[in-house]
C-alpha cells in the first residue's frame, strides 16, 4: 500500500508576554525553536514582535505533516520547555491551516484564514463550474468514465490549485477576510 502524500502544516501561536519579560521570551521562543528543527519533518518557524507594548507575540512554525506535527507536540522535551517557560506567558491561542486554508493564502497578507463556510462557498463554485465545463468538453470523446473522471480530477485540481483560488481569493478579499458582524 502506497503512503498517502504528505500535506504540510502551519501553526500560528499568539503569547501575551508577562511585561517586563519580553527579553526572557525571546530566548525561550528561540530555545522552542532550536528543539522543534531536531524533530523529523520541520520546515521553519518565525516569530513576529508585537507593533504596541501588550499585544500578542505570533510564533509561526511549520511541519511537513501532521504526524510530524504531533510527535513534536507530543515530545517531552517540548513538553519541559513549555512548563520552563510557563512564567513568562499570560496566555496562549492557537491556530492549524492545513489543506484548503492554503488556497486562500494572499501574498502579503498575515490574517487567519477565512471562516470555514466562506471557503467551503467559494471552492464549491469553483469547482463545479470547472467540472461542468470539462465534462461537457470531454463527453463527446466517449472516453471510459474512470479515465474521464481522472482527466477531469487533474485539471480542476490543478487550475483550482494555482489559477482559479488564487484569483478568487484576491478577487473576493474584502468579502473572506471581512471581520463577523455583531448583531
């Protein structure tokens, strides 16, 4: 049996820093950092400083899969550096983008992923609209069903992958990214 491929993954975790202790943070982040890129499968890892005093430091890093992911997570050595550091953080959130997310991914542009059903809507025209088209192109061939279904596959995955998302994401920015309104 074939291993499935692997899909990379993203983490994003904002830390409110104890005040004062932004030095100490620091060290401690590249210390997490340093143990993480001995872990089999790490891609990466960045943290960016918060622009005013108070708000959350973002510690960004990256696995090549999920299972990767989680024995880095699952690690005691991880686990002791976490309880190290404990003093140094108010408090913690996290967030995964994995799979769809990343088509949804504007250059230049660091905010989360658009909410679930907003991605869900959009990819669901996209790829209905590129599989009525190719099938409808390529009916009249009269190719066996699985070796239409694998052409179709491939082509809208591709053209979704690198032509359609990307241009519907920039297109349609205002509206994903726009913050949830309150009632």
């Amino acid at each position: 049996m074939v291993a499935p491929p692997r899909e990379p993954v993203t983490v994003t975790i904002a830390r409110r820093v104890a005040p004062g202790r932004e030095v100490d943070f620091e060290d401690f982040s590249a210390r997490l950092t340093q143990a993480a890129a001995r872990h089999a499968g790490f891609l990466g890892a960045g943290m960016l400083r918060p622009g005013h005093v108070g708000e959350p430091w973002h510690v960004v890093f990256r696995f090549d899969s999920i299972d990767h992911l989680r024995a880095w997570e699952s690690s005691p050595e991880r686990a002791e550096l976490l309880t190290a550091g404990e003093e140094l953080v108010h408090s913690t959130d996290m967030h995964r983008v994995t799979g769809l997310e990343t088509w949804f991914a504007l250059p230049s542009r660091t905010a989360p992923a658009p909410p679930r059903w907003k991605m869900f809507a959009v990819s669901v025209v996209g790829i209905y609209l590129l599989q009525l088209v190719f099938n409808l192109a390529l009916q009249p061939l009269g190719l066996p069903v699985p070796l239409r279904v694998a052409l179709v596959a491939v082509a809208v995955t591709a053209l979704m992958t690198w032509l359609v998302m990307p241009w519907a994401a920039r297109l349609l920015q205002d509206w994903l990214y726009a913050p949830a309104r309150r009632t």
